[in-house]
C-alpha cells in the first residue's frame, strides 16, 4: 500500500465522513455567534517525548490528549485537529491500524474530528505533531496572566503519578500498581469536560505538563506575582504517596495534565465542590502572593529547595 | 540561554506584537461575516524534504512557503501559522537568528503572522511542522473536485526548475543559473497573490509539488475524469530546456509550486490574460476529458511513457 492508499483507508475515517479534507486544505465549519476559535500545537518524538517501546495506541493517546489538555487551560472545547506524521520507514498495516483506532476511540470519547494532516517520510524516527483548535465563548479564554497575589492556587487533581509512571516504564523503580501509573503517563485525562465550571471560578489556568514548579512559575511570571504552596494532603495520590518517590521529584517530574488553577479566594470553595461532583479530586495547595517565583513548603512549613523546577528540553 | 529564554528572543517576534501567544494557546482573530477559514499542514524533516547543507533561511522559507501554496491551491489569503519545531541538539543562536529573520521576511511578504506552536528537542534531526490558517469567502473554496470533461488545463507557471535545482544541489547535473534554479527549490514563490483572480476563473486548482503528473491525477480522480496534457511552448522556462533533461523528469520531479487550474473554456483566455497582467507566465497545457488518468503526448502527439508520476515517501 502507497502512501495515498494509507491515508484513504487509516486516516480517511479520522475525519469523520468529511471526506473533502482529503483535499490539502480543510475547511473549517462556519463559526458560531458569540465564539472564539483557539489554537494550540505539540509534537511528540520517539526517544524524546515517549519511549520507544511505546505502542502505537500509547503514542496517539498522548499526542492528541497532550493537545486537548493545552485546550482545557484556555477553557475551550476540542473542534478539530490537524495531525502531521513523519514516518521512520514505511509503516506496518497492524500499526497504522492501531494508532488511528486510538485516535478515533479519542475523537469519540472528547468531541473532535481530524480535519486533514500531512504523512511523509521516512525519516529514521517517528515524529508526530498535532495542531487543535477549540471553541470558548468569545473574550471569555482563560490566560495565564490572570492571577492575582491572594487567589488560591487549586490543581484539578493530584500530581506526579505520570512521573511515577515513566520510572517504572524505564526501570528506575519497582513497578507496584503499573497499569495505573503507566496510564497516568500515557493516557492522561485532559480536563476538558470541566471546561465551563473551570472558566467560571478560574482567573488564570495552565497543565503542569512541564512539571507543577516550573508551570506554575510561568503563571506567576506572566501575572507579575509568586506563589507559596505545600505539601497538603491529597497532592500527591495514595497510590503515589506509599511508592515513596521524594516529594521534589513529583513536583517537578512533569507529564502531567492536571491544570493548576489561580482561584479568587470566594471561587474557592464552589470551584472545588463543583469539581468533586464531576468526580475530579481537586485540592487547594496555597496561595499567589506578592513578589517572585514559586515557594515549595513541606508538612512542617519548611521550604523545601529544588534543584529544578521541571522538564527542559535543553 | 534555555528553552524559554530562546522563545522569547526568537519566536516571540513572529507574532508581530500578540504578546498573549504565548500561552500554550492563540485566540484566532474575530472571524469576518462572510468569511470562511480553511486549514493547511506540511513537515519538513532533513534529509527528506530537505538536503542537510540547507542554511536555516532556505529551510525557514520552503516550510512555510509550502503551506502558503497550499492556501493558494484553495483559493485563500494566509491569515496565520502554528510553527513546531523539533531541534536535533540545542540550537545556536546564529541558527535561530538566521531560521527566526527568514520567517519573519516571508511573514511580512505575504502578510501573516505567527499564532503559536511549539519547541522541543533534541532529537537527531530537525523537523519543522506549519499548519497555516488561511479566508476565503464564505463557500468559495476551490476543490479539486470542480473538473469536468472539456475544462482546460492551465498552468500559473512553468514546471521543473525545482528538481532541477535539487538535480544541480546534489551535483547529479552540471550547474548552470545554479542561483536560479535552486530559488526555485527552497523558495518556491506560493500563488497567494493571484487568489482573486484564480477563484474568478477556475472550477478545480491544485498545486503540483508531488509533481505535475502524480497532482493533476489527484484531480483526475477527485473530478471523476481524465486528462491530456502536452509539451506545449512555455510548459518548462527558457532556461529549463537548454539544461536538457528529459521532459518525463521535469514533469513528474516535484517539488514546483505553481498551481495546476481546471478552467472552463470561456474562462480560459481571460484567465491566461489576468495572470499575465500579474506578472506570471501562465500556459495552456491541455484538457480535460472523459475517462480516468492522466495522458502526456510530446511535441509531436505521441504519448509519452513515464515510469513514475511523481514524488512518493514509500
């Protein structure tokens, strides 16, 4: 089979009967009143972003999740996406079969369509890259700039379970629960059924996908502020917490997709009792304030010191 | 410097003062009434797409330059693009500098901006993956379906100088016009420009950087019909045909960037003459026809036979 050959019979139905996206272009549907198109890119490559005994279904997981999580913290629902492969050498049927299957099982599970893409190669590494685009209610797009020193700092679930995930992927730690954490690295859950409860109680969100340090520092910069935050119970999963991994590690392991939120204090408990009913374990871990840079504090109120504060590429 | 420190000195630029890109996710413009948005992607990966002498001006402008064609090919004007990039080992700063200034040039030329993207590494190997978002007026994006049997083939410009700037910068060939002819290899001049003019006249476009053969059958095929083209005057520039190569690899090699049109036949001269006053050097190659595929006759009516149609990644 050619080249156009897999598109028609793998890629084809990832568009979802709009077949008219197998021309180069893509048209968008017309917008709605009142809406907002956002957009948002990540690229994933063997060796770099997942292992490379990574299964094909694990590699479109999280890729497309990846995505829809950057969706989720600019409070929009999924609408479409592109999806660019480069192949390492011309790929196998059971492959392809696999890794559109898991993207179409996700097109389902979050709402979306692909609406065209670009195969090529062979490259000698797999490199895939995604381009989504979501629907908010216009002016209403969640920012990173929107916290202010007082609101509370709530993650929408705990972290370092991806972190976990990827130590016993790799053999660094003994596998205990692996079903569970190596889903958390390579199926997580893109917060993007809790968009409407996030945009209404949230004054800025981010994923902690570069670790939770490092993104919330970005959050802290772009708001012109800092944050505290400490070791309080349900930050960490239970699973997570009887593994044993040092507190730092997980704070600053990255991959995962939990979304830290900046919360006006009288948000507070409504965003977190509306997230509880939608089956979220969202935890309030401090507090933007004055100044620079983000504080990590232990049980016992001492400042705990990184030496990174998450994921560098270089 | 780091990752984020490279963004913001190099990419952050490409938006043209839109600050708020770069969050994790771009709001898109407030969409005009009667407009469309139609979506592109292409990747460029070394040693596929491009040879690893290329400068990172000459890879910059034939990534983004691709996609533009492909806008073109559907009748739209470039709004904006997702740039990803997946750098083989941290980057230099002369690299970013020279890859960041030809963006920026070509952004300014052809009038877009950057919306986001996305930078990681390292990986071995340089991909660069664009989607580009382009507006067309509401329902008049071009197809490749719109051609019916009778309708001309026309050409916006000679085809070959391309392959054969990549036949002289892999020293298959004897360099003559080197400058020339590898322009025309990694900055392709993409036919936004002519988008009025092209939706006034034609039913059917398609851009022919598979090469000219292998896209008109896609067409071909799309329409439900054939074609038959020939060796017309003005099919290969001047300077093309005093280099002497078959005409059966000038026409398959890939890589051109002028549009291949289906033209009703009352459209076809005023068609010829508009794209003429803007500067191109248009040809009438053919026809349309019943049937299926794509038939080349040379100078003299007798069908050429070519052993491959075109450019094929596996």
């Amino acid at each position: 089979m050619d080249e156009f050959g897999i598109i028609k019979k793998y890629f084809r139905p990832l568009t979802m009967g709009r077949d008219e996206l197998l021309d180069d272009t893509g048209v968008l549907p017309p917008r709605r009143a009142g809406e907002d198109l956002v957009i948002t890119s990540d690229s994933v490559v063997e060796g770099v972003h997942f292992l490379s005994s990574a299964s094909p279904a694990d590699i479109a997981h999280k890729v497309l999740r990846r995505n829809l999580s950057d969706l989720a913290t600019s409070g929009a629902k999924p609408l479409c996406y592109q999806l660019n492969l480069v192949f390492p050498e011309k790929p196998r049927d059971a492959w392809l079969a696999a890794f559109s299957g898991a993207l179409l099982k996700d097109q389902k599970k979050f709402g979306l369509y692909c609406s065209g893409g670009d195969t090529s190669g062979a490259s000698g590494r797999l490199f895939v890259s995604i381009t989504a685009i979501g629907t908010v209610p216009a002016k209403k797009v969640l920012r990173r700039s929107g916290a202010k020193p007082g609101d509370h700092v709530i993650l929408t679930g705990p972290v370092g379970d991806a972190f976990i995930g990827l130590q016993m992927l790799t053999k660094q730690i003994k596998p205990v629960h692996e079903n569970y954490f190596v889903n958390a690295y390579y199926k997580p859950v893109p917060r993007t059924a809790n968009v409407e409860t996030i945009r209404k109680y949230a004054a800025a969100a981010i994923d902690i996908s570069d670790g939770l340090v490092a993104d919330l520092g970005h959050v802290c910069e772009a708001s012109k502020c800092g944050a505290e935050i400490s070791l309080v119970p349900g930050i960490f999963s239970d699973k997570a917490r009887r593994v044993g991994l040092k507190p730092a590690k997980l704070l600053t392991g990255g991959d995962d997709y939990e979304l830290a939120l900046a919360v006006r204090p009288r948000h507070s408990a409504p965003l977190l009792k509306a997230l509880k009913a939608q089956g979220l374990k969202p935890v309030k871990i401090g507090a933007f304030r004055k100044g620079t840079g983000v504080r990590v504090l232990d049980q016992n109120g001492r400042k705990i010191d990184l030496q990174k504060t998450g994921w560098r590429h270089f």
